[in-house]
C-alpha cells in the first residue's frame, strides 16, 4: 500500500499555486464560521484577477469578508447561507444573493444534482494522524458535505485545528492540494451578558429539568443562560454548536451527558465558536464528538433525545406567534440556521421544550421587539404553529396550544410595559376581546 505521507509531500503547494486550481467562473464553498481557512482566502484575494463572477458560498463568515466587498464585484459574487457583518451588505446588493435553507438541509444542496453543487471546496483541517486521516476540527457542519462532493479540494492543514472526533475526518487521499499555514483559529468574542440577559436566562432556566438535553445558539442570552444551570444535575448536550460556557459545566460535573437517550455520555455537536479555552477542551476529547449538520439538525435524530431543550433568539415575535429571526423589514440581517431544526425536534422529543428568547425592546428601548405585526417584507423564520414557549426578561409566554387571543394577552404581558398599551388597543381591534 501507497504511504500516505508520500502523497501528502507530492500534494504540498502554496496558497497561490493552489488558487490558481480554481475554474475562473466556477462555484467555490468555503469552510464554515471559525474553521474558515484564512490563508486561502486571502490568496483568492490576491490572485481575485484570474476570476470572473466567481461565486462564493459561505454559511457564517467569520473572517474579513473581503470577496463580499462591492469593490470586488467583478470577480466574485457572494452566495450567502446566513448574512454576517462583513457580508450581511453583499447579500442585499446586485452583486451578492442570499439562499434560504434549514440548516440541516444544505448539504443537500451540495450533492450531485442539487442547487449549490462545488466546483471547488476551501477547507481547513487538522495535522493528519498516523493512518493519514485529518480532522475538520471546529467545523464539520456542511464542510465535510462540501469536499466529499466538490471537484477540486484545497486543504489548508493548520497544526492549531483541534482534532475533533466522531464523523469529522478527511484523509489525504481525497484532497487535492494542501497548503501547510499555521494560523491562529479565529476566536469568537465572548459577548456581554447584562441585566436584561440575565433574567432571560434565569427565565430560560427554568424550564430546564435536571436530565434534560440542550441545545443552544450563539450570544449573551445563550450564554446568561448557562450561569444559571449549575445547580442542575445530569444535563446533556446535542447542539449545533457550543462555546465556551459549556466547558465550565462539564467541568464542574454538570453536563455528564448520562441521561442522553443516543450517544449517551457524549456531547454532540457540529461546529464549535468559541475562545481558545473551548478548543483546548474539544482537542482529541472522546467526550466531545463532531457530525454533518444532517445528522446533528436533523429534527428526527434530534427528537431522539428525552427532554431535548432547546434556546434559540429572534428580531422580532407578533402576537399570533409568528418569528421572525433573520430580517429587519426587507433585508436580509442573518439566516434561518438551525432554528426551526432544533424547533421541530424539540416538538418531537418526550418532554422537549423548545425556547424563543429575546430582549422586549430593541434601539435602547425605543423598539418593541414584541410586535401587532412582523414588519413589512420580514420573513416568517418559524411558524406559529411551531411555537412553544417565547421568553423575554418579563417572563414566559407558553404559545403552544393556545388560541390566537390567549396568544396575544401572553405575549403582551411579556413585552415592555411601555408598549403594551398601544399592543392591547391593536388586539382589541383585531380579536374584540382578549
């Protein structure tokens, strides 16, 4: 049998050796959120004049974003799966478009036949180990979908990926060309939990028994939510992602994973954001295992799960229920994620509970985040008919097999009282009694 390691020297090129691989009008995807792999994107920067309308997929897009920039419209054309700062302008332009999918369908999207099959891939991995395998690392999610079905694969392998377990490995002999650069993996910022988070997630708190099962965004209300669990006994985790409030619980022998129905003391996850301390703590831990986001979000594995929590925030709530958590009138702000994923499994899951949590008032308080009506052009992210609770720091409204006047009157009683009686005289003109 062929050594590996002789096809790994034979494959070793630089970033700009690489790039120049890449059909010039073609479709790359690019490696998810944190496992971005920065060194290719900046030589797709530098050698931008080879290309001509390149399209770019990307879901989160945690580096500079730059082939999002109108300035470099002539040679690229962003594909959003999910809106970010630097590329949320891009996906409401000319020269960028953005495609709506549940998150544990895109790699769907990705195989033979579907809408966004590659050309190319830009991944990043791991060191490979002794068998010639490297890992995925922080993102396994559609990344893996991505290789496994584009054309060309161009690895950049970074000895700070973390090597993660579970279904999250690529070997040599399925990449085409490897750019060996070590670069720090980009960092998530931990975000600032103030009051309002904080009783949000006492709130949230209290709905999670011990034994229960999370799931949990990105952000200070899933993370205020966490300081308030560590009283629980026995909580798992099968997530989407994690961060690095997760750590300190299982540290502390809160998250034991022992009552997980599947994967039982394993947490389960398909990519990771979070600060060096979270990758320090998934590195070769058994207890910690990465899968494709089809598996992870898909509401039938989920619902696997007994007790399956899960936590996920909105722009804005109306009062028959409906979410909206990816626009602000007609433009696009983010994506729908794993949302109504976890939204449905967690309606499935014996004894799930599934959370929209969010501030009252937005713009320091001069916007009710509790609405009559989604705004004009505002996508509908989750249905009223998938809704169960909705959480702000003025309590729980439990929606789920309400009527729609029940609705309103909990929802009302959640919003900020500076608006709930221009809410109440809306209802009233709507529903006559509430």
């Amino acid at each position: 049998m062929k050594d590996w390691r002789e096809e790994y020297k034979n494959k070793v090129c630089s970033s700009d050796e690489a790039i120049k691989k890449i059909k010039k009008d073609g479709r790359v995807v690019v490696g998810h959120a944190c496992g971005e792999p920065i060194e290719l994107i900046e030589a797709l920067l530098r050698n931008k004049t080879l290309f001509k309308k390149l399209e770019i997929v990307h879901m989160v897009a945690m580096g500079k974003g730059e082939y999002a920039k109108e300035e470099n419209k002539e040679y690229f054309t962003h594909n959003s799966i999910f809106a970010g700062a630097t590329t949320r302008e891009a996906a409401n332009a000319e020269y960028g478009d953005f495609t709506p999918s549940f998150f544990f369908e895109i790699p769907k999207l990705f195989r033979k036949g579907g809408n966004l099959k590659p050309d190319t891939a830009l991944i990043q991995v791991s060191l490979p180990d002794e068998h010639g395998y490297c890992s995925y690392g922080v993102s396994c999610d559609y990344t893996k979908e991505a290789a496994e079905n584009a054309d060309i694969v161009i690895a950049q392998v970074n000895k700070y990926m973390p090597r993660t377990l579970g279904n999250s490995f690529i070997n040599i002999k399925d990449i085409d060309y490897i750019v060996e650069c070590d670069t720090p993996i980009i960092e998530l910022k931990i975000p600032t939990i103030g009051e309002v988070e904080r009783k949000i997630g006492e709130h949230c708190a209290s709905l999670i028994d011990d034994g229960a099962t999370l799931q949990l965004g990105i952000g200070a209300i899933p993370d205020a939510v966490l300081t308030f669990l560590k009283e629980k006994k026995d909580l798992g985790i099968h997530s989407e992602m994690i961060s690095d409030g997760v750590v300190d619980l299982a540290n502390a022998g809160v998250i034991t994973n022992k009552r997980k129905n599947i994967h039982n003391g394993k947490m389960i996850v398909t990519f990771l954001m979070g600060s060096k301390k979270l990758y320090d703590y998934i590195d070769n831990n058994p207890e910690v295992e990465l899968y494709p986001v089809d598996y992870v979000n898909n509401p039938f594995v989920i619902a696997q799960n007994d007790n399956l929590i899960s936590i996920n925030s909105a722009i804005q709530v109306d009062l028959m229920g409906q979410v909206n958590s990816e626009t602000i009138g007609n433009k696009q702000f983010s994506g729908t994620g794993g949302q109504v994923d976890f939204v449905r499994g967690a309606s499935m899951s014996k004894g799930g509970k599934s959370i929209i949590a969010l501030p009252s008032t937005a713009a320091k308080g001069t916007i009710s985040k509790i609405v009559f009506n989604l705004d004009s052009g505002s996508a509908v992210t989750t249905s009223r008919n998938d809704v169960d609770y909705v959480v702000t720091e003025y309590g729980v409204a439990k929606l789920k097999g309400r009527s729609l006047r029940e609705r309103a009157k909990a929802l009302i009683a959640i919003s900020h009282p500076d608006f709930r009686e221009e809410l109440t005289k809306k209802a009233l003109e709507k529903f006559k009694k509430i």
